[in-house]
C-alpha cells in the first residue's frame, strides 16, 4: 500500500468535479492534446515554496540539454540526477510556484536509502507493525525496518531544492503545449507567463502524470487509471500511532482499506476502488461503520500498471522519456509509487548519461512484473479466500513479511511460498478465477 498519493499525479478535491477544457494543436506535425485543468487545492501554513528562476531558451546541441515537463517527485528527482551527471537541465512547472497539496504517503525505508539526507525533511511518522482484517479474522506483522509516513507538501519543495543545488534550473508558469523534431534535437512549444515560446533540447522527459501531455504528444497511449479516496481522521484511541491497519474488504473494492497514523492524533483513511462514484459512497459507508468523522477530503486518479510501458521514444533526432505516472510505474499490489518512481526516474537518468543504456530500468520492469502477479492473484478474491490468506499467515510467514519489505517484491514472495507452500494453491486459485472471468 506504499505511498498512496503517487509522483505526478493531478490531485482532485471531492467537493467537485475538474473542469477541463481540451483542444487539439497541430505542432510540427504532431498532434496533442493540451488541457486547462482548474483545480482547487488547499492552502498549507507549511508549504515551502522554491526560488523562481527565470526562464530562458534554451541553446544548441552543444550544451546536451535535457527539459523535464512537470514538477512531480519523479521529474524533480530525474533532473537532480541528471544535472549531477553534468548535463544541463530545466524543469518546466505549470503553476506560479510549488504549492503542493498535503497527502499523507506511506513508503517503505528504501525511501530513505533513495534520498539520502533529503529524506528526513519530510518524515512525519514510522510505522513499526502492520494489523491486516477480514471477516472477524486478523493478523499482525512487525516490521524490522520501519514504514515512513511522508508529507507530500514538504517531499515536493525538498526535491525542488535538491535539484537547484544539483544545478538544475526550474521555470515556473510554464506550460507545456507540443513537441516535434528539428535538425539537430526537439522543438518544444511552450506558454511561459502567456506568452507562446518556442525552445530546443536534444532529450525530453514526461513526468506530468497519468494524463502526460508529454506522452500523448509523443505517441504513448493512455494509461488505465483508478480512483483513490482518502479523508484525515482523529486517530481512533485504540490505535497506536506506529501501526497502520488494512481491511479486505471484497464487496467493497478488489483492493483494500487502509488507516495510516502520520501523528498521535491524526490518520489518513482511505480505498482504491474502480469506479469513482460507486468508491466515495461505499468509503462514506466505511466511515460511518468505524465512526469516524472525516476532517478533511483528499483524492486522486491512480495509474495501473498492466505491462511494462517502453519509456524511450525517438522523434527526429531527439529522444523523449517518461517516468513515474506518466510511465504507470506503480507498485499495482498495493498502488504505490513513490519508490517505483524514483527508481523509474534513476533508469531514465543513467539512459540520459550513458548513451541509452540502463540496468535500473530492467530491474524495474523485472519487480513491477512481479507486483502484476500478485495483483492478478487478489484481484478476484472472495471474502473466503481473504479469510484463508489470513489463516495461513503463521509466525514463519509474517516473519518474512516483517523482514523484507515490498520493494523486494520476488525475494519476499519466494520466501513466503517456501515458509507456506499452501499459499501456492490459493495464488493459483485466484489466478484461475481471474482468467475464468475474462473469458
């Protein structure tokens, strides 16, 4: 369930629907797709907003420039790295400034191993145990290394320095409208502060979410994406501040429930669904049978990943790369993407760097393969196979699911199916169930 608001993801407050407005642009021969969203985001007396730097074109092919469309956790991340590499770099925000809006994330410690010293600017909890429910049944996991809760509003503005001390440049109120070749790279169109300038890079990278023009632009298809809903609650007294709860709920959603405490008085409750509307009404009935009462509204559009997404493309003499959303590089288990994303983003510097080539980019592919798996496995569970999943999970078994986190995803399954063998039939079970409702 790690992070549970993804890295370029266009948050959406429930109260009402995004207004867009959608016009098709023909540019240097490609067509896309530019949208105005207007979105309402909450004010926070703890954002943190980065230094504008004034945008300038670009230069020629010399200077191997690399724009990276988006300001999410992925693209800042990429542009830091790719800037220490000693490439040149500018990052193209859309809004004024970074104002991100508050989202609880929980991710596993390989966050902290990915981001160094930059992490702890925006750790608010630790997670130490995990109490997993099903139709009376439960089970408890402790955790060796602790779960991180995360504060999206301080992540985003801590990469964004991370980056500028990197040497990458961020221009902001610059909106991203087309892409097509030239003689020597890519031209990009692009509304700085209303005005329509064209600029030059030799590589482009799409970190603008699920709905990246840059990918739309460039040929990639849309990718799939689901509703998330989630509400800031008091945390229930029973509850201890280090230890998240999850519910399988099937009739609910093929997902599941979760309670993240991010202090000893608050926590995030939320659901991934499938169907936005049918989600937020089964939520608020989940609300009212554990009695809590939301104190604020919170809600995205979460990329599935159904196959790996190729995340290099050529235009003309230019290349052009997607990662996080953009990408659908989530953890589709458990929908997290933070750490997913920042390895995506790490593929997408070394190609950058050395001419293509990526060993991180096949590794990711290798461990979101895998997350695939196990999604197609409890994606048709009943409330009776949650139920014996739960049984099943004995001290050997939630030993291994204590000691290795889900980022590991194919050495944790190994060892858990050598520690129960059962699991195997029941995995195979679903999977059959699944193929059986496809046909």
């Amino acid at each position: 369930m790690d992070s549970l608001y993804l890295p370029g993801t266009s948050p959406t407050h429930l109260s009402g629907p995004t207004r867009a407005e959608r016009e098709e642009v023909s540019f240097f021969g490609v067509v896309t797709l530019t949208s105005k969203a207007h979105e309402g985001h909450a004010s926070l007396e703890s954002t943190e907003t980065v230094e504008k730097t004034e945008a300038q074109p670009l230069s020629g092919r010399g200077d191997r420039e690399v724009i990276v469309v988006g300001g999410s956790a992925a693209g800042l991340f990429t542009a830091a790295s790719v800037a220490r590499g000693g490439r040149r770099v500018r990052v193209l925000e859309s809004k004024p400034q970074f104002e991100p809006a508050a989202r609880t994330l929980i991710v596993t410690d390989q966050f902290r191993t990915q981001m160094g010293a930059v992490a702890r600017e925006s750790i608010i909890n630790e997670i130490r145990r995990f109490e997993l429910f099903t139709d009376g049944r439960s089970a408890q996991v402790a955790l060796a290394r602790p779960d991180l809760i995360i504060e999206r509003s301080r992540l985003i503005p801590a990469l964004a320095r991370d980056a500028q001390q990197a040497g990458a440049t961020l221009s902001f109120d610059t909106r991203f409208l087309g892409i097509g070749p030239n003689a020597r790279g890519l031209r990009l169109e692009v509304d700085s502060g209303g005005k329509r300038e064209e600029w030059h890079a030799d590589s482009v990278v799409g970190a603008d979410g699920a709905a990246s023009r840059v990918a739309r632009a460039s040929g990639w298809p849309p990718v799939e994406t689901v509703p998330l809903v989630q509400a800031i609650v008091r945390l229930p007294k029973d509850c201890p501040p280090d230890t998240t709860r999850v519910w399988f709920v099937p009739d609910d959603t093929p997902y599941f429930y979760w309670l993240i405490p991010e202090s000893p008085e608050r926590a995030a409750l939320g659901v991934i669904g499938e169907h936005g509307s049918d989600t937020k009404r089964r939520f608020e009935r989940f609300l009212e049978k554990k009695q809590l009462e939301p104190l604020e509204w919170q809600g995205a559009r979460i990329p599935v990943y159904r196959s790996w997404v190729p995340v290099r493309r050529r235009i003309g003499n230019g290349e052009v790369y997607l990662v996080g959303d953009a990408a659908a590089q989530v953890k589709v288990s458990t929908i997290g993407g933070i750490v997913t994303g920042f390895r995506g983003a790490l593929g997408v510097s070394q190609a950058l760097l050395q001419n293509g080539k990526s060993r991180e980019l096949a590794a990711l592919r290798r461990e979101l393969g895998t997350h695939w798996l196990i999604r197609r496995v409890l994606h048709h569970f009943a409330q009776k196979d949650y139920s014996q999943l739960v049984d099943l999970l004995d001290a050997s078994t939630r030993q291994s699911l204590g000691e290795i986190n889900r980022d590991e995803s194919t050495r944790l399954l190994w060892n858990v199916v050598r520690r129960q063998p059962r699991l195997v039939l029941l995995g195979l079970r679903g999977l059959l169930m699944g193929k059986a409702e496809r046909s």
